[in-house]
C-alpha cells in the first residue's frame, strides 16, 4: 500500500509558484513566536523599480525565461536599489525551477548572511525545501526545512508539517510523520491530505487500529470536489486492502463499498471486492464484481487480473466448461494486448511520442511548472496512461522539452549575431561618412574666434555699466538716429545765422528731439543692461556646450573605432560560444530523448512481463482443468459397473 503525498505532484507547479509569490508579496500575515502579527513590521510590497515590476510582470505570465533574463540583465546593471532581496528571492526561485539547485542555495546563503528579513529568509527555505523534495533530493530537502525558525504564515506553515512529515515517511521513521502531522488541526484541504497520510503512517508504523480509525475519517468525509472525493476513494481503498491483508474479509468488503464506480480506483476497488468476497468462501458473490471488471479495457492491470479471477470463480462452483471458456478467452486477450503494446513501443522507439507530445502541448518558453494537458495521437493512446502516470517521465519529458526550448533559442541567437554583426557594419560605415562633415563644421565654428568676441562684449558691457552710458546699450534703430542727430547738429552748428527766427526753431526742435532719445536711454538702462548680462550668460553656456561638443567629438574620434573592435569582439565570441554550446545541446536532446523513451518502454515492458505471468497462470489452470476432468472421468469408469 503506497501513501499520497499530500503535496500533490500533480498540483506540485503550482504550489512551488504559490510559494515564492509568498515569498515575493512579504509577511503581513505571518506571526512572531508569541503569536504577534507581524504586519506592523513587514509592510506589503509597493513596486518602486519599474524594471523589477518589468520582470513581475513576466514572470505572472508564465513566462519565466524572459523574466529571469531580464531580471538578471537589471541586476547587472543595477537598475533595482529598492528590491535588492526580493529580486534575488525571484531569482533564486527560477533558478530552482530549472534544477539549479547549487546556484540558488548560494544566492539564499548570501540573502542570510547579508540580513534578510526573517520572513523572507523562512520563506526562501521552505521554498527551497519544497523544490529539492520534488526533484528528489530528500537529504538537501530536509536540511533545508530544519532552517526555517517560525516567520511563516499558518498556511505557510502547514506547508512546512505536511512537507517535513513527507520527508520522515520517505526515510521511513512513521512515528516521527506521525507526530509532524498531529500538529495539522485546520480543516484546509491540506489538513484532509494530512489525516490520510497519517493514518498510513501508523499502519506502516504499526498502530493499525489508530491509523485504520484516521482512514475511515477521510473515507467518510464529505468531498465537494472531484481531487476530494478521489482522496476519499483511496482511503477507502486502502482500509481495504489492509483489512484484506489482516484477514478480514468482512471488513474487507464494507470498505471496498464505498469506493465509487466510475472514478479512477473503481478497478482496484472491484478487484478487492470480489477476493473479499472469495476469502469468505463465497465464489459466486465474488463473480459479480470480477464479471464487471473484466469487461472494462484490457490496459488496466486489475481487468488483466480479473480476466483470471472470473474463470477461477467458475472453477471454484465446478463450471469447469466455463472455467475452460473463461481461461482460453484471458489467454487470447493477453496475446492480443501484448501484441498492442509491441505496436506502442515501436511508436514510441520511432519518436511518435515524444515529438507528438511538443506539437499538443506548445509552449513559448521553458520552464518546470510546464504540463502535459493533451495527449498525442499513438496506435493505442491508452497504453500512455500508465506512461505518463509516472512522476519520473514527467521530470524526464520537461527536461527533453527544454533542452528543445535552448536549442531553439541558440539558433535563433545564430540568426540574430548575424543582423547584429551588419548593424555593426552599418554604423561603422555612417560613422566614417558623416566624421569628415562634423570636422568641417568644427572647424568652420572656431570656438576661438567666438570666446574672442564674448570677451570684447564683456568688456564693452562692464565700461557701459561704470560709466552709466546708455548709448552704448542702444539698438539698431537707435543707433542709426543717433547718427542722424550728429549730422543734422553738425548742419546746425555750421550756420551762423544766429538771428535767423526760422533757424532758432529747427534748433529748438533738435534740442527737444536731441533730449527725449538721451532720456530714453537713460530711462531704459537698467533694465537693457540686465537683459544684456542675461544674453551674455546665455552666450557663456552656449560656449559651455560647444566646448562640450567639440570635446565629445574629439572622444568620439578616438573611442567610437575602439568600441566598434570591442563589440565586434564580443560578437566573435558570442558566436564561438554558440557555435560550442549548439553541438552539446544537441547531443544531451538526443541523450534525453532515448532516456525519455526507455522511461516508457519500460513502462510497457513491466505490462508484457504482467500479461506474461498471467498467460502463464491461465496456460497452468487450463492443464489444471484438463486433469481435473481427465482424473474425474477414470474415476468414474473405475467406479462403473463391470
């Protein structure tokens, strides 16, 4: 009798991604020792980096490649001072997806060793804990749940109890998982799969009767959902096979009742019933459900052993020509099934399974909480059920699929090194073609020439000030009627005509006209000359800039060749790396791919050596038969009248 892990392998992705959004998403609900809430001291994650936000934002689509990625290019370039933990926390977390398992207890290490809030370094090894358990590194697993100390949420921490007694039944210590899941007092879902895994527990562990009492608990509970009511069905399964071992039929089969007819452990169930009811001499009841079962597809183990049952039920109620019908038909039934699945390993030897499963079940990355939701099209897809059942096979095809994903990725790369490469080219080429143009204007600016002639407005400007001169801050209009003022006094001033009445007037009117500019420059000095020390800062920080400019250009000249060569470099070596990695890749798919298919041929091999045993079974019950009948017709002529 085998346990459920109570962290679900089939949900196993999405709980591990739950996990680290926890660890993301900080401790507002998580406790002290004392019982204490914590909120006051862990406030909730605000975004303040946009690119961490950037790499959230992928990493909420699924899409975990790019954001570890570009979380890795934003750490490099330091794009992220506010998030510092929890952007190694992400990166740590991705890291363990993907089975680096070394890199990421490094990044954890250094995460408490610099000081990482308690929550978050409690979380990080549950985490960590919870992916080394799923990839079978239960030592690691178990070292790293010893670290946590008591910063988790209660939810967090029934993860940690269901895990940590997991990890005790693994190495076989049934009462220390037996004492971990005690601690589980929550009616959660968690806590359903807790009370089923302790009752095996202390039924492995010796306590039958306290186990068997925790079984019929969760097979009696209502179950509102399909994943309940099968958890209960394999309660009930289970009471009753270890009621079958401990020779009580009775038992037996009022546990074996409760298992529903149509779910997944309807077989089993039907199979336990009927020798339930055969333990208890009852033959005739037991073909009922064996009658049932062998009816069902021949893929399934308990119908291959019901096809045996049902002719040994007849045989017991001395129907020896039923018996005899019943074993010929197993016999053909399991040479035509071993052919099917000869059928189905030569499809899977051909690829046809492997390269079916990428095409109905595409995904855009890689990444370890990918799933298999569609099945390929195989001479007998039902044969896959107990292929794809196996947690080793789903860990095997992930692997094969991302290895395909990086093989894609390095072709595309190849591609992209060879636009990059004349990108390069172009720029290089622009850059030799405009340099001469931008030199010519250079020279054409003379910095020189202009600093010469601010100097002289400076100076002309500071003269204007000390002395209070407001011609000199004239405009051009003003100018001009400052010169025709001198030539019309010069014409004044040349006549000597001073008792001329008319030539009086013109004097007097030049006077006032004289005047009136004279006192407008005056008036207007103060505000011209601060509009000039204005204008002259404007000039100053135009000179700034072109002094700027013309030393960039001067860099330019000498540093843009340099990092056109170094970028031309890092693009050889990048192609030289590309050019290394691609073969290997390729190797370790092709690796992969027959590791992959050896995993589920030899799942199929174990049902050829099944029905072979069987075929041996009915081959010796039908010889069975044959002398029965033979040593019951001499005695009969023996006994006949002479």
């Amino acid at each position: 009798m085998r346990f459920l892990p109570s962290l679900h392998r089939c949900r196993a992705g999405a709980a591990a991604l739950a996990l680290i959004l926890c660890a993301l998403c900080g401790g507002a609900a998580a406790r002290d020792a004392k019982g204490v809430a914590l909120s006051d001291t862990v406030p909730p994650l605000i975004i303040k980096d946009p690119h961490y936000g950037d790499a959230l934002f992928y990493f909420y689509q699924a899409r975990y490649f790019t954001a570890v990625t570009d979380l890795m290019v934003s750490q490099h370039f330091e794009r992220m001072p506010h998030h510092t933990d929890d952007a190694e926390i992400l990166r740590g977390g991705l890291f363990l997806s993907y089975g680096l398992h070394k890199e990421a207890g490094e990044i954890f290490a250094q995460l408490i060793e610099h000081g990482a809030p308690p929550p978050i370094r409690d979380r990080a090894w549950l985490y960590l804990a919870k992916i080394r358990y799923q990839r079978g590194l239960l030592a690691q697993s178990e070292e790293a749940i010893d670290r946590i100390t008591h910063w988790l949420t209660p939810e967090l921490e029934e993860e940690r109890i269901l895990l940590k007694a997991n990890l005790l039944m693994a190495r076989q210590d049934y009462a220390g998982a037996a004492n971990e899941l005690e601690l589980v007092r929550s009616k959660s879902s968690g806590a359903l799969y807790a009370r089923f895994n302790l009752g095996v527990a202390l039924i492995k562990g010796g306590q039958v009767d306290r186990g068997a009492a925790l079984l019929d608990e969760v097979g009696k509970a209502p179950a509102a959902t399909e994943e309940y009511r099968a958890l209960r069905d394999k309660a009930n399964l289970a009471l009753g096979f270890t009621a079958l071992q401990s020779n009580d039929p009775e038992r037996a089969r009022a546990y074996l009742e409760r298992v529903r007819l149509t779910g997944m452990l309807a077989s089993k169930a039907l199979l336990g019933f009927g020798w339930a009811a055969d333990a208890l001499k009852q033959p005739r009841i037991a073909l009922v459900p064996w009658t049932e079962l062998s009816k069902r597809t021949p893929m399934d183990a308990a119908v291959l052993e019901a096809k045996l049952a049902v002719p040994y039920a007849f045989a017991e109620v001395g129907a020896f020509g039923q018996a005899l019908d019943g074993y010929k038909n197993a016999i053909a039934v399991f040479e035509h099934e071993n052919n099917d699945l000869d059928e189905s390993i030569a499809a899977i030897r051909s690829g046809k399974l492997l390269m079916g499963l990428l095409e109905r079940n595409p995904g855009d990355e890689m990444g370890w909480f990918w799933s298999i939701t569609e099945l390929p099209e195989m001479p007998h897809g039902a044969h896959l059920a107990q292929v794809l059942a196996k947690h080793e096979f789903q860990e095997a095809f992930k692997n094969y699929r991302d290895l395909q994903f990086l093989s894609r990725n390095l072709n595309h790369w190849q591609e992209s090194l060879g636009a990059l490469r004349d990108m390069l080219e172009n720029r290089r080429r622009a850059f030799a073609e405009r340099l001469p143009t931008v030199q010519a204007q250079d020279r054409a600016l003379s910095i020189s020439d202009l600093e010469r002639r601010r100097d002289e407005v400076s100076s002309d400007l500071a003269a204007a000030e000390q002395q209070g001169d407001g011609v000199a801050l004239a405009d051009a209009r003003e100018r001009d009627l400052l010169e025709r003022f001198g030539r019309v006094r010069a014409l004044l001033e040349s006549s000597g005509a001073d008792n001329d009445e008319e030539l009086q007037l013109l004097r007097e009117r030049f006077r006032r006209v004289a005047g009136a500019l004279s006192w407008q420059l005056s008036d207007q000095f103060a505000v011209r000359l601060w509009d000039a020390k204005k204008s002259l800062k404007e000039i100053d920080a135009g000179l700034v800039d072109a002094r700027d400019r013309d030393a960039a250009l001067a860099r330019a000249q000498q540093e843009e060749p340099a990092r056109f060569d170094q970028l031309g470099t890092r693009i050889t070596e990048l192609e030289q790396r590309l050019r290394a990695m691609t073969p290997r890749v390729a190797t370790l798919m092709a690796e992969q791919q027959q590791y992959v298919q050896d995993l589920a041929v030899a799942a199929l091999e174990e049902q050829k050596e099944r029905l072979a045993s069987y075929g041996t079974q009915a081959r010796f019950a039908v010889a069975q038969i044959y002398d029965r009948a033979r040593m019951a017709k001499e005695g009969s002529n023996a006994n006949g009248p002479q």
